[in-house]
C-alpha cells in the first residue's frame, strides 16, 4: 500500500507590497520518490493565476515567486492609507496528471497611492512659462503626464527630489480660467493617480498715473490730461482720451512707459456739465483692455454770465410769477465749481484761499482741518496755492500709510463736504472732524 502523503509549505512574508517578491518553501512527507514528479506553485489573485513555477522532481523546494505590480493586480480593495488585495499561495504535488498533494495558504497584497503635492500656482501672466512646484514623496522614479484643458503638454519622470515642473509657454494657451490635469503612472507598489487643478491665465494690468483737471472754464480752457501709464514688460500699445463717451485723440505706442501730456476739447454745456475722463489702453497682442476713469466738471462761463444777468435782472424788476426763477441747484453748484481764481496773475485754488483764511463762503471745518494740515505738512509739505484737495491727498498718499492716511482722507472728505455740499456739515460731523484731529494729534 502507498503511504499516505503529507505536503506542508511556507511562505513569507505574510503581506507583501505589490511589485515585491514572496519566498515559498514546500517539503513532502511520506512520499516514494517517483520519475515523474513535479511541484506547481502558484500565486491566485481572484480567481487568475498572478505568477507561476514548476519544479521538477524533488521533495523539497524554496523558491521566490513575483508579486505583480499595483497597476496589474486585477481587484484591489480600498483600506486606510492605502490599497490591499486578497491573494493564496497554492502548492500542488504532481505525478504525472495525478495530484497526489495539494496545500494553500492566503497572503495579503499591498498597493499605495503616490504622496505627489502639485502646488499650482493660482494665475499666471500672459505669455510666461508655467511652472508648477512639486513635493514627491516617492521611494522610486514615476512617470507623469500633463494635462492643460485635456491637451498634453508633457511627459516628465517625477523623482523623490523633483521640486518642480516647467510646462513652459504654448500659442495655444489662452487668457482665463483652466484646468490642469497630471496623470501619475502607477508602478510597483504604487497605483495609477490623477490631480487636477484650476490655473488662471491673466494680462497684468498697467499702472495709471494719471492727473485730469477735473475742472474746465470753457472756452478758455480744455480739460488737460497729464501723467505716464507703467506696463509690467515692453508692450504695443494703443492708448484712447476719451470724454463722456467721445473719442478724442488716439496715441500708438511700444515700450514700457506711455507719457501723456493732452489738451481735449470739450462739448460746451448750457452752464454746467458733469463728465467722465476715460483713458483706455488697448493691447492687440493679448486682444484685452484697461481703462482709467477720472470724473471732470466743464463750466461754460458764457453760459454763466449770461446766467447771472437773469439773475440780475429779476433782481431789478418787480416781484412777478411769471418770471422764471434761476434753478436752485445752479447757485448752490457755484460754489463747488469755481475751484480756481485768478487773482494777480496768479492761480488759486478756492480750498486754499479758505485754508488760509480768506474763504468766500463761511466754512465749519477750516480751523480744525487747518490745524490738521499743520501735522502733515510737516511730512509732506503743505498745500500749494493752486493744488485741490484731491491733488494734495493724493500726493499725500505717496507718503502715508496706515491709520494716519485713512484719518485724513476721512476729514479731507468731510472738509469738502463743508465747502461744496448744499447742506453743509451737520453738528455732529464737526464734534467728528474734532475728534479725528485729536486721534492725528496722538499718532503725529
């Protein structure tokens, strides 16, 4: 009678990350050598054999067998930190066709998703190469693929010290919102991955500096437009002047600086208009436009005498209702309007004449705002005799910073308010202004 037949195996380790190997030890018991006796051992992942060996003749063997890569693992179950798969070791004892030994054991398989950060960058300018930082946490060079709105744009190999990729510059590459798009090919223990990220593409705006006479005494004077546009890189340009609605004058340029120095006409109003300045800055290349917008008061002074002899007029004859009466608004608007004389052949703006005492309207503010302008003319001078208050903040502004600067732009709009508004300053706006100068008195 034939023995009974014992086949014990063993296998290490018990977990195994994919790509990795496995040793696999078998030792038959009991057994009469034969001529024709071969061991089988294989690797079962769901059902499909993974990876296989024979060996010929023997009663004892030890041998490696391969464990398949993350990517070519047929099932793989999602776990904390990473994936597994449920794999069995099976050893068959072979005579022939006749198996005369059969014994299995289960392993459990490993796989990880590459640790790769993409740290996109949230726009960048037009026609710069994009360049994306990486962080990879990775044992071993991967592959990977780049994606910009589904087109590929590169293939790069990652390695544990790669800290960025350079996609460069491509014509195709538009202005605004997109997607990028990078495909980590699996490999060993690591599995197939996908990141995506948004990315704007942005034309930078240029910088205005701009100074518009915001008042015009037609027809002896236009509205003047001086200052310089600062591109962020040498560009054609092609800059417009444009007053309420009309083109008025048309500069082609290139380079990195624009200079305007223009006088535009504009449309006479019946006594007063209120308008708006747009310089607009075209750049064909990119197909965008910025715009700057400054707002301008034009006074017709014909207009205006002709204006004030109705007024004298009615003021010589007789009380009558059928006589029109000059709109209300009109004399109110005179005062914000005339915000220059010219007195000795010099120009004088009105707030400085109230500034220095010699106002043509009784004003609530001057004293505690002049006080004011005593702390910070000591920082960056004092107003000029034909400087506005908008010139003077903004030439303030280019000096102070921080609660200093938004305290007096906050009197600077209240002290206007006294001059030019109908009503006035109320009470309570002056116990305001008093208060702010005592807070500027403390930061001074």
């Amino acid at each position: 009678a034939r023995e009974k037949i014992g086949l014990n195996i063993y296998v290490s380790p018990a977990t195994v990350e994919a790509g990795g190997n496995i040793s696999v030890s078998g030792e038959i018991l009991g057994a009469l050598t034969g001529n024709n006796t071969y061991f089988i051992v294989s690797l079962r992942i769901g059902g499909t054999v993974a990876s296989q060996q024979e060996i010929p003749g023997t009663q004892k063997f030890n041998i490696t067998l391969p464990v398949p890569n993350a990517e070519k693992l047929p099932s793989l179950m999602r776990g904390k930190g990473k994936y597994f798969a449920e794999a069995r070791v099976v050893v068959t004892y072979f005579s022939g066709n006749t198996v005369l030994a059969y014994n299995d054991t289960e392993i459990k398989i490993v796989a990880y998703k590459p640790t790769v950060i993409f740290e996109c960058p949230t726009s960048t300018r037009y026609n710069e190469s994009i360049v994306v930082p990486v962080k990879a946490r990775i044992k071993y060079p991967l592959n990977v693929t780049v994606y910009f709105d589904g087109e590929k744009v590169l293939s790069e190999t990652l390695y544990p010290t790669t800290s960025k990729l350079n996609l460069g510059w491509n014509s195709s590459f538009t202005l605004g919102y997109h997607t990028l798009t990078f495909e980590v090919a699996g490999r060993g223990r690591y599995v197939s991955t996908k990141y995506s990220c948004s990315l704007a593409i942005i034309a930078e705006q240029p910088s205005f500096d701009i100074v518009v006479d915001y008042v015009s005494l037609y027809p002896f004077s236009g509205v003047k437009v001086v200052g310089e546009i600062v591109f962020p890189k040498p560009v054609e340009h092609v800059v417009e002047i444009i007053l309420n609605g009309e083109k008025k004058d048309v500069i082609v340029g290139s380079g990195e600086r624009q200079s305007l120095n223009v006088t535009v006409a504009p449309t006479p109003p019946l006594i007063i208009g209120f308008g708006t300045v747009e310089i607009r800055v075209y750049n064909p290349m990119l197909g965008v436009e910025f715009k700057s917008e400054h707002p301008v008061i034009v006074v017709n002074t014909l207009g205006l005498m002709g204006a004030l002899l109705m007024l004298l007029l009615a003021l010589m004859l007789p009380p009558r209702r059928d006589i029109i009466e000059l709109p209300v608004f009109f004399v109110e608007k005179l005062r914000g309007v005339l915000l220059r004389r010219v007195l000795g052949g010099k120009e004088y703006s009105v707030e400085h004449l109230v500034i220095v005492r010699k106002a043509f309207r009784p004003s609530k503010l001057a004293p505690i705002y002049y006080g004011v302008l005593e702390k910070i003319s000591r920082i960056v001078g004092g107003i000029r005799p034909s400087e506005t208050l908008r010139e003077y903040l903004w030439r303030v502004e280019r000096k102070l910073k921080g609660k200093t600067l938004a305290l007096f732009k906050k009197i600077t709009v209240l002290f206007e308010k006294d001059l030019y508004s109908r009503q006035g300053v109320s009470e309570e706006e002056v116990l305001e202004a008093m208060k702010i100068r005592e807070e500027l008195e403390g930061e001074a």
